[in-house]
C-alpha cells in the first residue's frame, strides 16, 4: 500500500484523509503544525457558509458533495453542518437581474433554488429591511458548515481505518530521490512517504517553493467581525443550534451574514485587497489568537458597518465585539489549485480550496491519485491550467487583487481582465489597433473581438441583406453586431483572422510518431503532408483536449493544442527520444477564409493551391511572396481556406501582404465573435467549454476522431470498449426567436422539466437566428423543441442535425 502523508490537518487535509482510507488506502499521516483540530489555520476560524451555486459546474459540484457529506457527520459536540439555507438580496436591478442568471446555474448544475418577492425575503429573514431590497434567491439546501467538527468527524473516521493524525509537527522539507518524493523531513525524523500532499492552506506557495513549484495563489486579509447582542435576535436560537435564520448575502456591498446565537456575524470583502506578506507573518500576528488572524483594522470595516446597519436596521443599536482580519488564498482567478507535480512524482497539492468546496476537493484528489482521474471535469482547477506569464509574482498579485475586488461582482462572462493587459501580443497587433480591434484577453493574448474598421460595411450589409439581431443591454455587452456582418463576410467573400494565439507546439525526434499513436485516438502515422484530427483521451476515455496533429517531417509534427494542460499531459508522457517544444510565441498565425481565399493566396505562392493539387487537411511548407510559410487547408470556420504559420519576424509583412492581395477580393479582418459564431455553425466544438474530460467522444459527438482499429494502443482505448452508451449528448440547437441570445451555462428544459444546459452559442449570420451547443438527454432527438431559460425568461429552441450549415461540406472541399 502506498504511504500518504498529507502536509496540513485543517478542513482539506482532514477531508482527505478519509477519502483515501474510505477508498482502501489506510496508510496516510496527516500532519500539522498546529494542535488538532483548531490548528490555528483558516479552518480554525471560518464563519463556514456554504453557498453552493457557482458560475462554475465544477465548483458547484464540489459544494454539492460537502453539503450531502457534511449533512451526514457526527460529532460529540453537534452538527457539522446546519441547513439554514442561503439568501442572496438585490438591491440593484442589476444584481435582481443578476440573480436571474444564478437561479439559472442552480437549475443548470442541479441545486434547488428559487427567486423571492422582498416579502419573501423579509418572512426569511426578517432582520432584513423590505424597503431596500428588490428581490432575493433562495436556496434552501445551503447552509452553515463547523468547520473544526467537520474536521475532527472526518480525521476520526480515517483514523478509525488507520489514518494517524500528528500535531504540532512542522513539515520543514520534502525528501526526494531526485524525480520522486520519499518522504518529508521534520524535527523529529523522516516521515518516509510515497506520495506527499500539500493541503497547507495560505502556507503552501511558500511551501512549493522548496521543490520548485509556483503555486499561483496570494494570501489576503478579509474581515470579520461579530456583533454584541441584538435585540431581535435573543431568545431565536439555542446554544447549540447558534442559527436558524438562512445565510444571508449582500453582494452589492460586498457582504455576507450569519447568526451565532443572538449575535451576528458579517464578514467584509469591501475593503481594499489585504495581501499579506510571508515574510513577516509571524511578527504581524505575534498578538493574535491564531496565526492566520491579523489584528483587526477598524477603519477599513466603517463603510461596512454602515452597509450593514442599512439593510439590517437591527444594527442600529449594535457593534463590533470581536473582530479580526483572517487570512485565506485568493487565486487568478478564484479557482482551486489541483494535481500533482510534473518535475517531482508524487508531490500533490489541494489548495486554496473554500470550506464549501473542500470535501468536493478532497474526493477529486483522492479519484485522482488513485485511479488515475477524478471521476468530474477538474480542468478549471488545475495545476498547469496557468501559462508561463500567469506564474509571475506581479501576475499573481495584480490579478489575484482584482479577484479579491470583484469576488462578489456581477461579472458578464465575456468581461477580461483589465490588470496587465497588453503582455501578449501577435505581430499583427499594431495593424489590428489602427483597424479599431477591440481586444478580448485570453491566455495572456490580445485578442480580437471585432474591427471598428468593419462599422460601414456592416451598416451597408444591414440595410441591404442582413438583419441585425436586437440583443438586451447585458447580451450585447461586450458584443457587437459588426461581428455579424464579419461571419457573414467570411461566408460570402473573405476574411482574415489571428490565429496566433492558438497554442502549437513541435513534437520531434525518432519516437515521435510512435509517441503520438500512442497518446492521441486518430491514426497519424500518414504520409508527410499529412494533417489529422485527433483526441488526447484520460485512462477513463474522458476527452482531455482536441487536436490538429500536422506531419511536417517524417520526424517532425506540429501539433496544434488548446490549453497549458495539453503540454502538461505530453510532457508527463513523453519518452527521451522525443523533443516536444512550445513554438506559440515564436510563431504566428492568420486564417485566411472564405471562398475568395484562393483567389486570394494562389498569385503569392509559388505551389499550386487548386483543390486538387492542396487537398483539404494538408500541409505544405512554401511561400508567400518572399515570406516562408507552412499552409495548413484547415478552417475551424468550415470554409475554404489556410491556415498560414509564419515565424515571428515575418508576421507584420505577412499581415501586410495578405491585407494587400486580398483588396482587390475585398479581404476584411474578423474578430473572435465572428469566429466563434462560424465554428458554432459548423459544428465544432471547443475543448473546455462545450466538452472536457467528463465526456467521452461519443457523447462529445467526436467519435469520428476515434480508430479503435488502428495498430497502436492509445491512452483510453481500453475504458471507451467498454463503455456503455452516453446518457446525455452534445447537441445544436436553434432558437427560433431572431432576437433570442444565450451567453452560456443556462438551463435547458424538455418537457417543463430541466435537463440539460448550454455550453456555448452564437448570433448565426446564415442562418439568422442563434445556434448553441447543450447537454441533453440522449433520447432527445432533432426537431424536439427545448426551452431555454435566459436570465429567467424562457425561448424555445429546435434541436438542429449537425452540422447546421453546409452538412455536405462543399463549401470547405472546393
Ligand atoms: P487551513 O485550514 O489553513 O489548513 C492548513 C493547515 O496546514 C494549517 O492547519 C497549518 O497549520 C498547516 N500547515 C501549513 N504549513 C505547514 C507545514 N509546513 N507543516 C505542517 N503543517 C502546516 N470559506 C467558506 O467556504 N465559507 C466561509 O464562510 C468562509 N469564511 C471565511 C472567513 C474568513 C475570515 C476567512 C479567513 C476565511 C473564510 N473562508 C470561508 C475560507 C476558508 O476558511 C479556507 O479557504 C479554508 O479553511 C482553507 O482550508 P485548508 O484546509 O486549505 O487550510
Ligand atoms: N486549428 C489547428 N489546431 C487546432 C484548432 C484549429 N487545435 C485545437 C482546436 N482548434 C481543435 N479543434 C478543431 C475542431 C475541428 C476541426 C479542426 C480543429 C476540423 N474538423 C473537420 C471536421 O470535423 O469536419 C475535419 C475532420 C477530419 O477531417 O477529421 O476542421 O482551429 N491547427
């Protein structure tokens, strides 16, 4: 069996422990420098809500598993958890409407929720002032957790089957044999251990540091204070149950409530980011009661005693108590930290990990290290999901503030960051801003969205032959309808997109055909030239990633991938005889589409680009003028056309070049909206918002991607045997209201009854109506009408045979 030893007892460390001794692992030590369980770290001290619904699937998921385990923990002193229920309150048409689109994720992701009249919210929780409030969501299975008890019941159990819990023994090193853990080091000798996991809290970036790993989290002071006794609260509850009255969120002051006893809790993320610095922890919290409580800050928690006392009058007569500035990891972007190091073998971690999210966490990793997988779609959360830029300190810290600013904002799904824009850029970016692009940020990129530079010819394509879909003021933020008239470009002329941000790296060296048979489920051991479309599967036939895999050599692939965690996955798996390189940054990339493109291209190029002599899914290395370029006839669009790839120093003159010979065919840039659309239309997916590692490829619709007959064993050849036919499937479907728009993540019914959601959509110029890709219920066939709520308003939607536009695929083979 395996040894464990698990860095951190608080409520993630605990949690995993018995996740591993429930699954047959029994030889796990926990360790703390603390004393069990209020170890002094941010479990020892969290006021413990629960609120589970999230933008997030995978989150929500997570909080549903702590509830239902939660629910079932016993402890000598009482509950673990509390189902009192959440309430969130509107004080904003934008935070009502908001809440709209939250009831819609409950629905999407399976959590019972329902929206409140004031007086709904006022027979709730009659603290609450009914004249300041517009409205409120409730979800009745929320709750408060005791995060110590939940803590200690679980240790318990995993002790109970041979789990060891050790206190007050500070882990100080990691032993390793150079590629692998083998133990930890502390003052009292080496715990020897095959797998280490760093469930150390805000510690564990400082922590990782020691082997060479970033974990991109900071430490933030966050406030919370408890109030003297209020009046209306005394005689409510008993010692015991501390809480009856739901948890209460005040988002649009950054706010959130909890009763203890006939005093309430507030805790505050209204006051400016906290960062806290390590170096100096010990110092700043030499008074305090814990050392991940700072002292108390009184004059940055005025303006939210005021906010409060205003929508709870009760306030009015009371104070402040007790109170403090408690420590706790924000992240980029407010995701957990998951997986395990890629440079040293057997060192995990599981951090920044929420009370609500822990068990959910737990359970995930311990699927993880044992089987290999976890058994849900944790892409979101993991470890290498960070690009290079994203792993600096002034990355970390900037982003990771804005996170802490906007915690409890109403953010639009299309709104990027502002902190450090601009880092990334392609060598088209001086001639997209004369254009008037206006820029999505993605990865790092500068990317795109639409070109002011296409304003007229759009106003002259709606006044002639297109209509412009009237969209409410939140689905045409960050929208604009000259991404319509671009698609719809694209379609009838031509148009040029950056592709340069599209993640491409170079797998080469005498294994690496072998190498990728071995990892991805398409045969590409074809003919040099040759371009395939293939999966990277999990050892559970889950779809981690789609790719172009392009044999440029007879030894050289280029292989065009979506995320960081694409390279993470070949690199774990790659033999020495095989050099894989992320070419990205030093490459770049325009997609040259539509029907116009050879027209286009073929006066450049010294080869012959006829459909006959180019095929479709080729590549060549050629040139364009006297630029060298390698052409792809790709089109994630579904046109004709190229992908052309060029290295860096070529691009402005590329740019220019294709610019040029495209004016006389009225050649026009087009933006990420438009190519989304057209991709949407086309019927393809995109890796990490319509499908993830919780699919297979038949229930992905991908399935064509797979040769189970092919020589060479794949990783997750063996699970898609034997797999049973999908329960749910992805599918298109078509509104049938011109002006319907879905942004995402809303809840799709069948028959009144919530069975599905959708991934992603888009306005179709072709069609003139909006396409988007939903889960849904296998049996659910084309021509079925679905509804789909959008922010609570409900539109039905057809479900379309795929692809939607051009079936026959004439428009790309011609
Ligand atoms: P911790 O509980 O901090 O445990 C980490 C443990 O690792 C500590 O016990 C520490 O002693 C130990 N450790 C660290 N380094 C070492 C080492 N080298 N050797 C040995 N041991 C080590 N979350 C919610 O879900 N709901 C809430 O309402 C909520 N409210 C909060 C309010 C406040 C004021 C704060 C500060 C946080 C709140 N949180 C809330 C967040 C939540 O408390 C934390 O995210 C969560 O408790 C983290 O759990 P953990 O197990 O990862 O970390
Ligand atoms: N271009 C390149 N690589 C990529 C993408 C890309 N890698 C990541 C991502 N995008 C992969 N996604 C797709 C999805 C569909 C297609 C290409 C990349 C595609 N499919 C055709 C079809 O389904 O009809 C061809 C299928 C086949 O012949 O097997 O074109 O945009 N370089």
């Amino acid at each position: 069996m395996p040894k464990v030893v698990v860095i951190g007892a608080g409520i993630v460390g605990t949690s995993l422990a018995d996740e591993l001794t429930a699954r047959g692992w029994p030889d796990v030590t926990v360790v703390d420098r603390g004393p069990l369980f209020a170890t002094g770290g941010s479990t020892s001290h969290a006021p413990g809500l629960v609120f589970q619904t999230n933008a997030s699937k995978t989150m929500t998921a997570f909080a549903k598993y702590t509830v239902e385990k939660f629910n079932a923990l016993e402890h000598p002193d009482g509950w673990a958890f509390n189902p009192v229920g959440g309430l969130e309150v509107a004080t904003t048409p934008e935070r009502l409407a908001d809440l709209h689109r939250k009831a819609g994720w409950a629905q999407s992701w399976g959590v019972e929720g329902r929206l409140l009249t004031p007086a709904e919210c006022v027979s709730l929780h009659p603290l609450v002032d009914r004249d300041r409030i517009l409205g409120g969501f409730h979800t009745p299975a929320d709750g408060l957790a005791k995060a110590v008890r939940a803590a200690e019941a679980q240790a318990r159990r995993a002790e109970a089957r041979g789990a060891t819990f050790r206190p007050h023994t500070e882990v100080l090193g990691i032993v390793e044999d150079g590629r692998r853990v083998v133990g930890v080091r502390t003052a009292d000798g080496v715990i020897d251990a095959d797998i280490v996991v760093c469930a150390a809290g805000f510690w564990g970036a400082q922590f990782a540091r020691q082997v060479g790993l970033v974990l991109p989290l900071v430490p933030m002071a966050h406030q919370y204070a408890r109030t003297g006794q209020i009046a209306d609260l005394v005689g409510r509850n008993t010692d015991l149950a501390e809480a009856g009255l739901p948890i209460l969120r005040h988002q649009d002051q950054d706010l959130y409530f909890r009763e203890h006893v006939d005093r309430l809790g507030i805790g505050s993320y209204s006051h400016k980011p906290m960062p806290v610095d390590m170096a100096t922890l010990m110092a700043d919290t030499a008074g305090e009661p814990m050392p991940s409580m700072m002292p108390f800050t009184e004059e940055d928690f005025a303006p939210a005693w005021r906010a409060a006392a205003d929508l709870l009058p009760a306030l009015k007569d009371s104070k402040v108590e007790e109170a403090f500035n408690g420590i706790f990891s924000f992240t980029p972007d407010g995701m957990s930290i998951m997986g395990e190091h890629r440079e040293l073998a057997g060192f995990w971690v599981a951090e920044a990990v929420w009370v609500t999210h822990s068990a959910g966490v737990a359970r995930a990793t311990a699927e993880w290290i044992i089987d290999g997988a976890p058994s849900i779609d944790t892409h979101e959360c993991d470890l290498y999901r960070f690009e290079d830029v994203a792993r600096s300190p002034n990355f970390i810290m900037q982003t990771s503030s804005q996170a802490f600013v906007e915690v409890y904002d109403v953010i639009h799904p299309h709104q990027y960051r502002t902190a450090l824009r601009g880092l990334r850029t392609s060598p088209f970016h001086a001639r997209q801003t004369e254009l008037g692009a206006h820029f999505y940020e993605g990865g790092g990129w500068e990317r795109p969205a639409w070109f002011e530079s296409n304003a007229a010819l759009a106003e002259q394509l709606f006044d002639d032959v297109l209509t412009a879909p009237r969209r409410d003021s939140w689905a045409s933020k960050f929208w604009s309808p000259i991404s319509v008239a671009e698609a719809h470009w694209t379609r009838e002329h031509v148009a040029m997109y950056d592709m340069t941000p599209l993640t491409r790296y170079e797998v080469a060296g005498p294994g690496a055909a072998a190498f990728l048979q071995r990892m991805t489920t398409n045969n590409v051991d074809k003919s040099v030239g040759s371009v395939t479309y293939t999966l990277l599967l999990d050892h559970t036939g889950g779809v981690r990633s789609d790719l172009t895999v392009a044999r440029l050599a007879p030894d050289t692939f280029q292989v065009g991938a979506n995320s960081p965690m694409d390279f993470d996955w070949l690199s774990r798996h790659k033999p020495d005889d095989v050099v894989l390189r992320d070419i990205t940054g030093g490459t770049c990339c325009l997609g040259v589409w539509g029907p116009s493109a050879r027209d286009v291209l073929a006066p450049r190029c010294p080869d012959d680009l006829s459909h006959e002599a180019f095929k479709y899914f080729r590549a060549i290395h050629t040139y364009l003028d006297a630029i060298p370029v390698t052409m792809m006839r790709v089109s994630y669009v579904g046109e004709l056309g190229w992908e052309i790839y060029a290295s860096a120093e070529y691009g402005s003159a590329l740019w220019d070049l294709v610019a040029e010979a495209g004016t006389p065919h009225g050649i026009i840039p087009a933006g990420r909206i438009a190519f989304n659309s057209l991709r949407i239309e086309k019927g393809y997916r995109s890796w990490g918002t319509d499908m993830t590692a919780e699919h297979h490829p038949a229930a992905a619709g991908i399935d064509f991607a797979v040769r189970l007959a092919k020589d060479t064993d794949f990783i997750g050849k063996q699970a898609l045997l034997q797999a049973k036919p999908p329960a749910s499937v992805l599918r298109s479907i078509v509104f049938d209201d011109a002006d319907a728009a879905v942004l995402g993540k809303e809840p799709v019914f069948v028959d009144g009854v919530c069975a599905g959601y959708v991934t992603s959509a888009g306005y179709s110029a072709t069609v003139g109506r909006t396409i988007a890709y939903a889960w849904l219920p296998s049996p659910v066939a084309v021509g079925d009408v679905v509804s789909v709520h959008y922010r609570g308003a409900p539109y039905t939607a057809t479900v379309h045979a795929e692809p939607v536009v051009d079936p026959e695929m004439t428009r790309i083979r011609r």
